[in-house]
C-alpha cells in the first residue's frame, strides 16, 4: 500500500529573525493543519546550520537567506546539492547599526565613518550574519562610495544575528549590518544606533526565500506547491495591521525569538519604534513573493561584485532560470480545483496604509 504523498511532516529550518513572520503565521494559525499539511519548524542557530542541514538532506526546505539558494547549488562554500525557490518570503527588513560610542564621536553615516577611520588609522569591523547575505551586499554598497575598500581599510566577518548586540558591546565590532530584531535590541539596549535602513539603500532587495532541494520539489511537487500556497496567504496576512499584531506574539514565544513582544514590534510598525520607514518590513505588498529573473539577476550581480562567483564560472553556468522559479510561484498561485477542498483563510483584516 502507498503512502500518500503529504503522510510525513517537511522540516522546515528557519533562523531567529522577524521575517520568518509568514512561516510562523502559517503555523500558528493553521493555515498549513486547514490545507492537510505537516510542517514541523526547527529552529536553527544561524545561516551555516540552514545551509549544512539542507545540503545533507536534514532539512526538506528553509527560511533562508536568497543567496544560499545560489550558493549551494554551485557549490560555493558548502557541499553542492541543486537547490531552488518559488517563493521569496519577504523583501527589505535589514539595517545598518554602529555603536554607540561611534555615534557619539558624531559619526552618523558613511562618509563621517570614513573621515573618523582616517583621523584614528583604526582598521574597522563590521559584521554580516553570512557572506552570501543581502546583508553583506548591502553593507559593502553602503561603504564602498565613502571610499571604503572592504578586506583592506574596512574588515567584514562573520557573527550570528543574535550574537551582534553582544559583539558590538564588547567592543569586537564597531557596527554590523543584519535583519530585525537585533538592531532594535542594540538601540533599545543602548549599545548601538540604527544609522541606515537598507529599504533606502536598494528598495524592495529580495530578502529571505523558501529554499527547497531540487529532489523535493520533484519527488513531492504538489505538496511543494500546496506549501507555497499557505505562505502566500500568510504573507498576505502579514502585510495587513491585525496581521503584524497576531504574528509579533506569535514570534515573541520561546520556540521562536524568546524575546519581548516590545521588541519585535519596534519594526513591524514603521514610524513608531526604532525604524522610520512603514516599509521597512514587506511580506507580500508590490509582488514581493514572486522569484523574478529580474531578483535573481540582482542576487548573481551582488554575489560577483564582492567576489564570491569564481571568474571561471561563466554566465550559461549560473542557472537563474532553474533556481529562482517564477513558474512554481504561478503554479501554487492558481485557484484550486473544484474537486479540492478549499482552506479555511478566515475574515480579512485590515489592509496597512502603503
């Protein structure tokens, strides 16, 4: 007798971060249970964790950083497994911070860092949560036009998100580059001072993707598809003001980012905590999810720019078509058929002001 094709539960490995607000939405709510879907989400330490138990098969898919999605694939940096995304699961989220004592010295932006960098002779450093991180490209297109040279006068490593606060109050960093809510803790915490929202340095970047093996999305493709339908709708969900309400308690749980709700909800609501812009968090708004070659190109471009695409690699070896996959997106997009159930999506809440 067979088994059925949705009988055991996808691990999904995520990290600590407010943008795994949809997969946890997903969870909590039921969307995943009222679409007859197992989903069990493992928590995972950090972006090596997500990219090692996916390449070795321990996780069926991940929260993971867009980067990875490439990166895998050609084996840069990990064990090569063809890997790709139907859905991206949310752009911008990131900013820039420096410490305290940095911005007391008045250095509020690039330029003054660089000024303050040649009156000292201090070699800075600044950390990313992973090299292959929207957070690295973003830093180093924050830097490099106030005359910095990332690896030679600017140093740039590598700390887990949830280890920036502390490394910066140790003095270990001068300032980091990550995704919510570890900026806001530093600020709220009095060790750092947000200086850049990366939503103004490259608006709507892709961000965060559902990364998948290639083997699952084969061997278990309408389960695939069903599970990118239930984020869609808690992308949405999240997108909307009773949306970001339900999901900050949801993350602020011990199984999630086991911090106060207070400080996760400093970037949900733009304009009234530590962040400016009401965009600093897009879950769905502006066609978001979709896994466009024009979001792929800007992912390769970035990855090439900081030197992590070997020269030797030429443009028909970088698979943009078979990685970021706007035919699956469209595919999990499509009404179900009448024959199938439909999932419960509840009443709509109130959209955001956009």
């Amino acid at each position: 007798m067979g088994v059925k094709e949705n009988s055991s539960p996808i691990k999904i490995g995520f990290v600590p971060l407010v943008d795994a607000a949809p997969l946890v939405y997903a969870s909590e709510e039921g969307l995943f249970e009222d679409a007859g879907l197992a989903v069990d989400l493992v928590r995972e330490p950090g972006w090596g964790s997500i990219r090692d138990k996916v390449a070795y098969g321990e996780l069926e898919g991940a929260h993971a950083l867009v980067g990875l999605v490439f990166s895998i694939t050609l084996g840069l940096g990990s064990l090569q497994r063809n890997c790709l995304t139907g859905f991206l699961i949310n752009s911008n989220g990131d900013a820039i911070s420096l410490s305290r004592g940095l911005h007391e010295q008045g250095v509020t932006d690039a330029a003054a860092l660089r000024k303050f960098s040649l009156a000292t002779r201090r070699r800075l450093r600044f950390a990313v949560p992973h090299l292959f991180s929207s957070h690295h490209f973003l830093l180093r297109q924050w830097l490099q036009p106030a005359g910095f040279h990332p690896g030679e006068d600017i140093e740039i490593v590598v700390i887990p998100p949830s280890l920036m606060s502390h490394s910066m109050s140790t003095g270990y960093i001068d300032g980091f580059c990550v995704g919510e809510p570890y900026n806001s803790e530093a600020q709220l915490g009095g060790t750092g001072v947000i200086v850049k929202e990366t939503v103004d340095l490259s608006p709507l970047h892709p961000e965060k993707a559902l990364l998948v093996t290639e083997s699952f999305a084969e061997s278990r493709h309408d389960l695939h598809l069903q599970l990118i339908s239930c984020l869609m709708e808690a992308a949405r969900r999240c997108d909307t003001e009773k949306g970001r309400e339900i999901v900050a308690a949801h993350l602020a749980k011990r199984e999630y980012l086991d911090i106060p709700e207070k400080s996760i909800r400093q970037s949900l609501f733009g304009g009234t905590g530590s962040v400016n812009s009401d965009e600093f968090h897009v879950f769905h708004r502006f066609d978001v999810n979709r896994p466009t070659a024009e979001r792929a190109n800007w992912v390769v471009s970035h990855m090439k720019s900081a030197g992590l695409i070997p020269e030797s690699f030429g443009a028909s070896e970088l698979p943009f078509s078979s990685v970021f996959r706007d035919d699956i997106f469209q595919a999990a997009g499509k009404p179900a058929k009448k024959n199938e159930p439909k999932r419960k999506v509840g009443k709509r809440p109130v959209e955001l002001a956009s």
